[in-house]
C-alpha cells in the first residue's frame, strides 16, 4: 500500500512517534507499504523553519533527504493536475498546504495519514494518526 504522510505526521515520525496512533504506526512502520513525503510537505517545512515556527536542529535541505532516506520515504512531487485540483475542493480547510495534500491523495488514490479531523470532510481515505 502506499501512503501520503502528512507534514505534522512525517514530522513526528521522525522526531515524536509517540505521538502517532497504534494503528497508523503499524502501517507506517509496515516496509511493504510505500511511505510518500510530497514536495508541499517540503515546502511547508522550509518556510516554517525560515520563518522561526519550526526549529529544526540543521537547515531542512539538510535533515530531510536524511530523514527520507531513514523512514524510506520517497518524494511525491507536485503536478499542475495537483494544483489545479484545489480549486475543485469544498473549503472545508483553509490551510494551503493541505489542501495540495488533499488534492494530490485524491488524485493519485492513495490514502493520507493525518491527525488533522478536517480531512475526513472531503473525499480520500483517512489515516487517523
């Protein structure tokens, strides 16, 4: 199976997994699913970090390809079909960067582990964290 891992959760993956649910842990740590990182969750995580709402202990262009290559987790880059998606969703959620999130789990099919609640009001298969 393979799984788009939200930015928070990706984060406490590498970092709290006590924070993330039995459940999602199990499939998380399963090594036949494919664990996916998209390129917003990235994005995310460096404007967080230059902006001082995420400290990281080594810029993320450094910790990330590290942590990807610890957790196997692959890149799931963003595609204009993603992009164009959000404007096709309810605004269930305001949060930009979830809302590619949301569009390219739709898109591409594959379920999302998250413990954000607002995920589950739009159409994809939820992972609660």
């Amino acid at each position: 199976m393979t799984l788009l891992v939200d930015t928070h959760c990706w984060l406490w993956l590498t970092t709290s997994p006590e924070r993330i649910g039995s459940r999602a842990m199990k499939k998380l740590k399963d090594e036949r699913n494919e664990l996916l990182l998209s390129a917003a969750s990235a994005w995310e995580i460096a404007i967080k970090y230059s902006i001082g709402k995420l400290a990281l202990p080594v810029p993320p262009a450094e910790l990330l390809p590290r942590l990807m290559a610890e957790t196997k987790t692959s890149p799931l880059a963003v595609q204009h079909s993603h992009a164009l998606r959000i404007a096709q969703l309810p605004n269930h959620h305001t949060d930009p960067f979830d809302r590619l999130l949301i569009a390219q789990a739709q898109i591409e099919g594959i379920p999302i582990v998250t413990h954000d609640e607002q995920f589950k009001r739009y159409d994809v298969t939820v992972i609660q964290a």
